[in-house]
C-alpha cells in the first residue's frame, strides 16, 4: 500500500511551535520531515522530527541512530508513527522539550549500504547528448530503458560538509586537480520495505517501497569525466562526494503531490507500464555563493515531475533481474533539467560545456566552480488546497585541492 491523503494533511492544522506556523515554512505539521541529529554537547545521534525551526526528539518512537529501522517498516507502521509526531505537535497538546536546528549537528539520516544514480531527465540526456554528439544527441536505448550505474555510498556526506577539490587524469599523461568541478541538482530515493534476492517488485508496488525523499548534490569532475568514461562509464570522476540532504521528507507527507507523469512517444515494456499518477510534483532549485557576494543567487529551477522515468519505474527496473534492494538504500534521480535554460541542472548544461559563461552581480563569471564557492540546492512541494512541503537545504562549499 503506498500513502494515502487523510487528515494528516488538513491545511488547517496548526502546532503549538510557533515557527511551524509562519508562512513558507519549509517544516510545517503536515510535513515533519525526520533525520539523524546530535545535540549540544552530545556525541551520540538521535532521530529527530522537523517542526518549524526546532527538532522534536522522537527517541521515544525511534530509538536509533539512524533511520534503516524506520524505513524498513511497512507503509501502514509508518503512517502511524504519523498520526503519533501529529498529536504530539498539534495546536493543544501539550509543550515539550525541543532543540533549535540551528544548535545541532545533523548526521546522514540513513546508513546507506548501496547507492544508485540514474539518468532519468530527457531533458538532461538531451541537453548533454548535444554538446557531444550534435547529430546524434539522444542514444537509441534512451526512450526503452531506466539509464543508471551504481555510486560510491561511502562517499555520501551530509549537507555543510565541505567538498575538496579532487585530482584525477586528465588526460593522456595529466594528473592534478580537476578544472571543471560541476554540480548537480538532483532529488534522493530512500527505499523503504524493498524485495528479496530474485523477487522483482512489481512497478504496481513500487510506490510502496519508496519510504522518503530528500535533495541530492552529485558533484561531478567534468574533465577527469571526460577522458575515463568511455565504455563503462562514470567512475572517479564521480565518486569524490556526493551531498545529501539532512531531512528527510517521508512517503506518508507527499501523498498530495502525486501527478501524471510526462507522457512517452515511445511504448514501454510492460513492467513499466505505471498505473496512475506516478510523478511527484516538487520543485528543486539550485543556488551559488561566491566569496565575493553577500548572499546566494538561484541559477535554475526544475520540476521533478517532468522527469522522464519515475520513482515506480526506477524500483521496478532496478529490482526487475532480480537485484535486492534494501531499507536505506538510496537512489538518485540524475540531473534534473526542463525544457528552457533557467531550468538547466548542472553548470555543464548552464554554460554549454564552457562557451557560455555564467555572469554573476559581482561582475564575477562560472564556467565551472572555484574555490570558496558554495552551492546550495532547495526543494518544496505546492499544490492548491493543501500546505506548502519543503525539503530545507542541501550545502557544500568547495575546498581547495590537496
């Protein structure tokens, strides 16, 4: 069973968290987002639930240090557990104890043992295809199969962990720092209950399996890229860091934003023929700070819902030879891209490979990332009639080479 909309989700509900109630709050009570936090003076992380710009302990429900035990729960467990952190924070019940986000650590919300990457915006796929294959941007498999390679997960790091700059080969006999350090907006899949070895999830049941989402930045090193991934592709040039976000946003939250997905000119096999609405609606944008600028400016903005391949049809192509997936993994959606050029997600795409640089308000321009710059990417849900849902932040500063 995947999340229903019921009363969890009445715009009307308010929290005795003050915070929670302003408007544009990114953790309001329909939302209450969980992650892995330490707070003053402790070393040990606990599961914390997001209300307005506090941390409600949720020890008492969830007495782990990372959120693999919550995922593996079944979808009717999870939606429970819901109703409890609603009661709990709801206008009327009575006040506890909370800690500031601002006063405490945040730690990776999941150990995660596998990590997958797709590449699943057309839009991307298209735009990137161009800048080396002009006449031939789009591969012929693009239009039939989910494109994805398994990452690194022990490169995984939370948001506000720096990024160094990684060396690499950079070509026949080069080896040194990349010089073309790139970003990538893209949106996180933690799984939930997942399959055993040889049993498919069916793409109908997918839905089930996805237990929260949360904003992913895959840094990329476009030179070191360049020159290692023919034929098997991506490989240290990818596998350097990748940031994720603090809090996740759970199934159960997004039940409101579901919606139809991008329609295909091309047929699909039937395992992933989706029945229903199987996009979710969510905007993620990406922003930059310069050591020169006061404050960060957005560079783009794109719809997750206008991705090519959804969450049910990656689980389902994922699990479909029979590939175990277990709670906490993560998958990635790839770089998420739309169709005009505000809504680019990646500097590669921004500035066409180099030729088009990016003019900054400090007379300052990107190609690529510096030194000293900070990338950060947002994320929300909107829909008439229901209460804005945001993702918080994800943050990574670039760090000089070694």
């Amino acid at each position: 069973m995947s999340a229903q909309i019921d009363d969890t989700h009445d715009r009307n509900r308010r929290s005795w968290v003050e915070s929670a109630n302003r408007p544009g709050c990114d953790f309001p009570i329909q939302n209450l987002p969980l992650g892995a936090f330490v707070p003053p003076r402790e070393t040990r992380a606990r599961i914390g639930i997001a209300i307005g710009d506090s941390i409600l302990d949720g020890s008492a429900w969830l007495p782990d240090e990372t959120l693999n035990g919550y995922f593996a729960l079944p979808a009717t467990q999870r939606a429970d557990l819901r109703r409890d952190f609603v009661k709990a924070l709801e206008a009327g019940a009575p006040a506890r104890d909370l800690f500031a986000q601002a006063d405490c650590a945040m730690r990776l919300p999941a150990a995660v043992g596998d990590y997958t990457d797709f590449y699943a915006s057309i839009h991307h796929a298209t735009n990137v295809g161009k800048l080396f294959r002009p006449d031939n941007p789009l591969l012929p498999n693009y239009k039939h199969v989910p494109i994805a390679y398994h990452g690194r997960a022990s490169s995984l790091v939370v948001s506000g962990t720096a990024v160094r700059r990684p060396h690499g080969q950079l070509g026949e006999g080069k080896f040194g720092p990349t010089c073309e350090l790139d970003y990538e907006m893209e949106v996180g899949l933690f799984v939930g209950p997942g399959n055993a070895l040889g049993d498919p999830i069916p793409v109908r049941d997918a839905r089930a399996h996805l237990a929260g989402v949360c904003l992913v930045n895959d840094w990329s090193a476009r030179d070191v890229q360049r020159w290692e991934y023919q034929p098997l592709g991506p490989f240290l040039a990818k596998n350097f860091a990748t940031s994720v976000s603090p809090w996740v946003v759970t199934a159960e939250a997004l039940a409101p934003f579901w919606t139809n997905a991008a329609p295909h000119d091309v047929p699909v096999l039937p395992y992933l023929q989706e029945p229903g609405a199987g996009a979710l609606d969510i905007a993620v944008e990406v922003w930059l700070k310069t050591g020169t600028m006061p404050a960060p400016i957005r560079l783009s903005r794109a719809a997750f819902r206008d991705m090519y391949w959804t969450p049910g049809q990656m689980i389902a192509h994922h699990t479909s030879n029979g590939c175990a997936l277990v709670p906490g993994d993560m998958i990635a959606s790839g770089t998420m891209s739309g169709p005009e050029k505000e809504n680019r997600g990646c500097l590669l795409e921004l500035t066409a490979k180099g030729a088009d640089p990016v003019r900054l308000p400090t007379g300052e321009t990107r190609t690529f990332l510096e030194d000293g710059d900070e990338v950060i990417l947002t994320g929300y849900c909107e829909r008439a009639g229901f209460a804005r849902i945001g993702f918080g932040q994800c943050r990574g500063t670039i760090s000089a080479a070694r």
